[in-house]
C-alpha cells in the first residue's frame, strides 16, 4: 500500500515537534557542536520490519544531510539481531530523531508482525486477514499500510468508501432487510456489507441483496452451517470474539474473511534498538 510522502513528512514534523519543544536539551549539554556518529537500528524480537520511510522521514528531518541505508527488507519475516538502518550524519541530529524515529517503527512494525502472526495462522484455509477502523487517530494510513505489509488485506478505508451496517444502523432503520434495501437504493455504486447476528438475518440480508455479510460473534458452527446455506450468494465476513487461539477454526469454517481489531489497536511494539557510535 503506497503511503504519500507529504501525509508521512508531517506525520513526523509534528512527533518531532512534540517530542523535541524548544530543544534536545540533553544533547546540547554534552555533544560537541559538530560531531559526526553513525548508528544502527537492529531487531531484538523476532517479526516483521514496517515503517522505514517514517523512521527515514525523521533522520532527514533531523538532518537534511543524514546519510541513510537500507539493511532489510520490510514485509518479511525476520530474526532477533537482523540490522535493519543505518545512519550517518550529525551526532545531534541522530539524536533529536531517535525516540521519534524508533516510536514509528517500532509501532507500525508491531502491528506487520501481529498481522503476519494471524495470516500464518490460517495458511491454507482460503480466508484473509482484514483490519478495521480501530486505528491511533490521525495514523490511520501508516497502520492500515503496516497490516498490507504483514500480509493482511485493508478493509474500508473509513465511513465514506464502504456503506458498513452495523447493529446501530439496523435498529435505526427498522431491521436487516429495510436497512440493506436503503443502502442499495441510496448508494449504488459503493460496496455494501451488513452485520447479521442470527442466521434468520443473514436470510433477510440474502433476500436484500446484500452482496456482503459480516457473521458477528457467532462460533464456529454456526458460521459453518450459515456458509453451507449461504452457498456462495454473498461474500462472508467474520468478526468479534477472534484471536490467535481461535483464529483458524474461524477460517476452516469456509468464510471469506475474517476482521480483526487487534491487529491495530493492540499490536505490541515489536523491540528495536539504536546504537550510536561516534566518528573520529
């Protein structure tokens, strides 16, 4: 998933901002003006490297003249100890960006790692891996990215790009069927998808129209038994109560997809570090 350099420089612009105030008052009190360093970033846990053009982003933003270099490939598993950049410039400036830098990666990486966590789960079943709309507010792009990177698939967007309905939506507009007919007459041309907690909904869904059904909270037999009824007439979606445990036998039921909130709103930090040495 592409990300565009503009949203990500100032996406940094204003970490750094917060992090740094009026000055790295730290290293203005005891790095020499003008000392030069190189650094490396290393992985200390076993996972999947996100978020290089974020952590780059900061070391030139730090830095104009920073000298970066790639030592790993994002979006593939990777061992403890695998070095992942390098950086050459300013001691000061490496400094200024490290927390920023490594809260970035760090972060997006952890959820890539999270994410290839669950696709390695259900390998072979046929079923993908979304996320959702459970994002850090205004970092939206960079973690749904993160998730593409780890192997998932990105699901809407937000709410203008997918008409999505919800348990809400259907007690507002009177039922399964009177909420999915609304939708298909208002938007026509933008994918539908509707939540069913009962398998007499997902038939009101099937005689809507509805060409996407998310099966919510069910087990594994119910979602079973509805995927056989259902027979192909719509695509199947299954959400709420999944984790690692569970997350195959979700999959082996013979649904399309299946969402997870995690991927984004729980996804530990996966352990990097940075180590400066300083240059002659």
């Amino acid at each position: 998933m592409p990300l565009d350099p503009t949203f990500v420089a100032d996406v940094v612009a204003r970490a750094l901002a917060e992090d740094a105030g009026a000055g790295d008052v730290t290293t203005q009190a005891t790095v020499p003006d003008g000392a030069r360093a190189t650094a490396t970033i290393t992985q200390k846990a076993p996972g999947v490297v996100f978020g290089l053009d974020a952590a780059e982003a900061t070391f030139r933003q730090a830095d104009p003249g920073v000298e970066l270099e790639r030592l790993a490939p994002e979006g593939v598993w990777q061992e403890p100890g695998t070095p992942v950049l390098r950086i050459a410039g300013t001691a000061a400036g490496i400094l200024l960006a490290e927390r920023t830098a490594l809260n970035l990666l760090q972060r997006l990486s952890g959820v890539s790692t999270l994410t290839a966590r669950y696709v390695r789960a259900i390998e072979g079943t046929g079923a993908r891996i979304l996320d959702t709309r459970k994002t850090t507010p205004t970092l939206r792009p960079l973690e749904k990215a993160a998730v593409v990177a780890g192997g998932g698939t990105s699901h809407r967007f937000g709410l203008f790009d997918m008409v999505l309905i919800k348990e809400n939506h259907v007690a507002a507009a009177g039922g399964v069927g009177p909420a999915v007919r609304a939708a298909r007459a208002r938007f026509a041309d933008i994918p539908i998808e509707v939540e069913c907690q009962t398998a007499d909904e997902v038939r009101e869904a099937l005689d809507a129209g509805a060409p996407r059904i998310l099966l919510d909270n069910m087990t594994p037999e119910q979602m079973r038994a509805i995927v056989t009824e259902v027979a192909g007439r719509a695509e199947l979606e299954a959400s709420g109560g999944i984790d690692l445990d569970t997350v195959r036998a979700a999959a082996e039921t013979g649904v399309d997809f299946i969402s997870i909130g995690a991927l984004t709103h729980s996804a530990p930090a996966l352990d990097l570090s940075l180590i400066l040495e300083p240059s002659p």
